[in-house]
C-alpha cells in the first residue's frame, strides 16, 4: 500500500476533536447526530462560540520560539489544565497535513493560525473539564472500538502496518487513544448538556409550514396549458390593443365552456399551440415567477384572466398541481423538524459554551 496515501487517509480520522467535531464530534455510537447535514447558520453561530472562548490577544503578536528547549513550555493555561507549545505544535502540524499544504505558511498567517487553533484547543480543555465535572466516562473497550474503525478506514490489514502510518506522521498508538478518548467525553458531554435539553413542538412546525409554505413547495411538480395572443407588430401600441381584443374574445370563449386544447390549437401564437397548448409537467421555480404565479393560484381545472407580459396576453389553465399532502405533508414535516432542531442546538450549545467560559479562568501565554 502507498504508505503516503494512506496517511493522508489517516489524518483527517485522527484530528476530529480538534479541527473537525467543532468541539462537538458525533461519533460516539451511543450518541446520534442531529438529523441532517449542519447549515451555515449553525456553523456560523458554531464559530462565534468559539471565537468567544479566547481571552484578547495581546497588543502585539509574539512569534513562537522554536527549538527542542522550549517545546514543553506553557502558552495557555485553562483553570488548572495547562495547553504546552508541543501540543500546538502537534496541532500545526496535523492541521498543514489533513489541508495537504505543502508549503509552510508565511509567518504572520503562520501565526494567526496558532492563534486560531489554540482557541479551540482552549474550547476543548473547557469541555473535557464539564465531562469531568458531570463524571462521564468512556470504556476501554469503546476507545478501542474507535480505534478499530480508524484502522480499518485507513486499509490497515494489521496492527503492524498501521503502527508504521502512525510513525509515519509522528505519532504514537497511546496518544491517538488520548484523542479517541476525548472525543468521545467531549461527544457525551455535550449530548447531556446540550442535545437533550433540545425538543421541537407540533406548534413549532406547523408555524414554519404556514410562513414558509410557498418556499417548501418550490420543486413540487404541475401540469398546465396555455394560450398567447401575441401584438403583430411588437412595437405598435395599436397592435396590443388589438392583441388584448383578441385575447378577450378567446378568454369569453374558454368562459363558456369551450375546449382549451381546441382554442389554443387555433387561436395560440406559442410553439405549444399545436400541442392544445400543452406545456406538460413542469416543477414550481422553473418558469418565470410572473407567470408561474398565474397559474398556481389556480384550482386544477381552472383558467386565468389574460395576462400581459412582454411577449402579449396570455391565457393558462391548470390541469394539476402537487400539493403539501399526504406523504409529502409528511416528509415536509421531517425536514422541518430537523431545520428547527439544529437552529435550536446551534444555540443551546452557544450558550453553553459561554456559560462554561464565564465560569473559567484562562490565561493564554503565546
């Protein structure tokens, strides 16, 4: 196996806690996910928590001294936990590697992304100290478990060879079960703290159904026909007047009982006349809002009052439409659950992160 690969593999299964899980991983089996993929809302909101947990910056940034005598030396200190240069440096390291950047940054972003990683460095020693504080706790077995299923996404066929893409990367067997092990605490500890203080309502998502309906529907499929009296010339205003008579007249037709398909055939000025003005199944979105709106305020059945556009009048009738019913109802009702519970947890898990940074005393030294 290309042993290059197959770290680059490595790295980003490695690094959740502190790059990835936004100090919040949902890996652990016991503890689920919120129901779909996180929006930029939450992760907006995700980032500002955690840009709230870094005391000020000092005046003027200070370059980290490199060097194998300084590497042990504390640049932060959360309540009693102390954060050493090496663990930055690790963090670095990781991060440049699962980014596949090549280069080594300039010095002044070099420096700005220390600073970044150290805040959420910071925001996990305040987690990992909560799950301490509410005495959760993570088996041996389960870290294992992990760490099987980080074997096997690496094709590591044995102990051995995956032993070799640790060493590869700098690391050791004990500290990758450190970070296993702190995942998964800090998984837990936010669940209890967190997801399970989050609850949406039936009131809550018919409210969203009822402001929200005419976006929910977009995508939602229809059939419609359509008649255009088109001006001939386009640019004389005496040829819309006469194009609007036209249109009156067939609209008094269709009033009357007339067959749609018949008139269009006859008196249409579309390509689709030939059709009986046929514009087949369409998706709500997909023809110009103007008109579009024409038809879908119809009843199935129903025809609309001429309408001008700036290619003439015209006449549509609608045949059916999909509405918010049934299983679609349903699964609309789902997927409005699962918006309103991540807006709900992106600011239960803010305020929680703030509650347990005001309660702290972090001192950072970089």
């Amino acid at each position: 196996m290309n042993t290059h690969r197959a770290v680059c593999r490595l790295v980003p299964l490695l690094l959740v806690t502190s790059l990835g899980a936004e100090g919040c991983g949902w890996l652990s089996r016991e503890t689920p996910a919120p129901a779909g993929s996180v929006s930029e809302a939450v992760r907006e909101t995700q980032a500002r928590a955690r840009a709230a947990v870094a005391p000020p910056p000092p005046a003027a940034p200070v370059a980290l001294p490199e060097g194998p005598d300084v590497l042990d030396r504390v640049i932060a200190v959360v309540n009693s936990d102390a954060i050493t240069l090496s663990d930055l440096q690790e963090n670095l390291a990781a991060y440049l590697y699962e980014s596949r950047q090549s280069a080594k940054p300039e010095p002044a972003q070099e420096q700005e992304l220390k600073e970044r990683l150290l805040k959420r460095m910071i925001e996990n020693r305040l987690q990992l100290q909560e799950a301490t504080r509410e005495q959760v706790t993570v088996e041996d077995t389960e870290v294992d478990e992990q760490l099987a299923d980080v074997m096997k996404r690496t094709n590591a066929t044995s102990q051995e060879e995956f032993d070799k893409l640790l060493k590869a990367q700098g690391l050791m067997l004990e500290g990758v079960k450190k970070r296993l092990r702190e995942q998964l605490l800090i998984q837990r500890v936010v669940h209890r703290k967190v997801q399970l203080r989050v609850s949406v309502t039936e009131e809550e998502i018919e409210q969203y159904l009822f402001e929200n309906r005419e976006k929910l529907e977009t995508g939602l499929s229809y059939h419609a026909r359509h008649i255009l009296v088109a001006p001939d010339p386009p640019g004389q205003e005496a040829a819309w007047e006469a194009a609007r008579g036209r249109a009156e007249e067939v609209w008094a037709k269709v009033r009357a009982g007339e067959d749609f398909a018949e008139l269009a055939r006859q008196f249409s000025n579309d390509p689709a006349a030939k059709e009986g003005g046929d514009l087949g199944e369409l998706k709500q979105g997909e023809l110009a809002p103007d008109l579009e709106g024409q038809i879908l305020r119809l009843r199935p059945g129903e025809a609309s009052a001429p309408y001008r556009s700036k290619l003439g009048f015209h006449i549509f009738k609608l045949e059916w439409k999909e509405g918010l019913s049934g299983e679609t109802l349903a699964q609309t009702k789902r997927q409005i659950r699962d918006i309103l519970f991540r807006q709900k947890y992106a600011a239960r898990l803010a305020a929680w992160l703030e509650e347990i940074r005001k309660r702290a005393i972090i001192e950072v030294r970089l």
